[in-house]
C-alpha cells in the first residue's frame, strides 16, 4: 500500500514537471510582423515592453495605446520620456491607473476598449506572461480579437532557462499562477453561461 501511494506521488510529480516544461517551451515568441488593429495594451512591468508597445504605436499599427498598471505617481509626461514616444503620444496615449494585477489589466483594458468601441487589439507583455495574460483578457473581453505580441524581457533568457535558477523559480512561479488562473477563469466562465 505504502508502496503504491510513493509510486503515485513520483508519476504526480514527473507528470507536473513534464507540463512545466511544455509549458515554457511552448512560449510564444515575438512576431516578425504583426497586423494592423484598433489599439495597442501594453502590460507594465519591464522597459522592453513600453518600448515595443510605443515602436508599434508610432508606426501606426494601433489607433490608440493604453499603459495598464501604471503606478500612480507616474505622470504621462514622464513615461513619454521613458518611451521616447513621438507625436502621437499625446493625443493617442492613454494612461491606466487602476490595475495592480493581470485581472487587473485585463479588466482596466476591457472597460478601455469597450469606451472606444474597438474590436481588435495587440498585447503586449513578456514570453512568459503571455499565457496568463491572454487568458485573463480573453475571459474579461471575449468579443475582442487579440492579437499576442510578447517580447523577450531584458534580464530573462529564455534560450538556455534551466541552467539559471532564477529563470527557473521565475517561470515555475508564473506557470502555478497561469493553472490558478486557468481554475477561476474556467469558474467564471461557467458561472457567466449558467446566468
């Protein structure tokens, strides 16, 4: 018997490392290109994400570009200045305040893109959070089309991950949130469909 419940816990535990490791490699990597769309989200958190968000935003790919989970003693001004955003920041930029989780963004970004009347919108976070963050917007805005546009971050190499305990812990932490994530965005999709 003591037998049999040890052999169970060693396959529960190979399964649950072998979906760790599928899930890292199935990462999404950043496009070569991407398609036009109503509006830009960038997700705060890191500067390689603010710029590419802001390089897509000036070469017009987006109408509009939302910053979601600023902190709030961080002006418009100062982040144009981080981002080096060009003319269209100030009319087109528009600044989130209210967001200090993904939930958070993806709930500050369906309010944003439903105020705009927007129908197809790029995402912009890390490789890494991609996942948990697509899931999140797709359950807060299920009738927008969303385009991923992840982007490797600056202090995080992805290539060679299990040699760097960090990187490990980093991901291994962000894959327990995206399986919490896929349990309460499952429930509140069933409890939506049963309303």
């Amino acid at each position: 018997m003591i037998r049999g419940f040890f052999t169970a816990m060693v396959l529960v535990a190979l399964a649950y490392a072998a979906s760790f490791v599928l899930f890292v490699s199935l990462l999404p990597m950043t496009p070569s290109s991407v398609p036009k769309a109503d509006g830009i989200v960038v997700l705060t958190g890191g500067g390689t994400r603010l710029d590419r968000a802001d390089d897509l935003f000036e070469s017009g790919v987006g109408k509009r570009l939302l910053i979601s989970g600023v902190d709030l003693a961080t002006s418009k001004k100062t982040l144009k200045r981080l981002v080096h955003g060009g003319p269209r920041f100030d009319c087109c930029a528009d600044v989130g305040y209210s967001a200090e989780d993904t939930r958070g963004n993806a709930q500050e970004a369906a309010s944003w893109t439903r105020r705009h009347g927007f129908h197809r919108v790029i995402l912009v976070t890390a490789r890494y959070h991609m996942p948990r963050s697509l899931r999140e917007f797709s359950t807060a805005m299920p009738d927008v089309s969303l385009v991923p546009y992840p982007v490797e971050q600056g202090r995080i190499d992805l290539s060679g991950w299990w040699r760097y305990p960090r990187t490990v812990f980093l991901l291994h932490r962000e894959y327990v949130k995206y399986l919490a994530t896929l349990v309460t965005t499952s429930m509140a999709q069933s409890a939506k469909s049963m309303s």
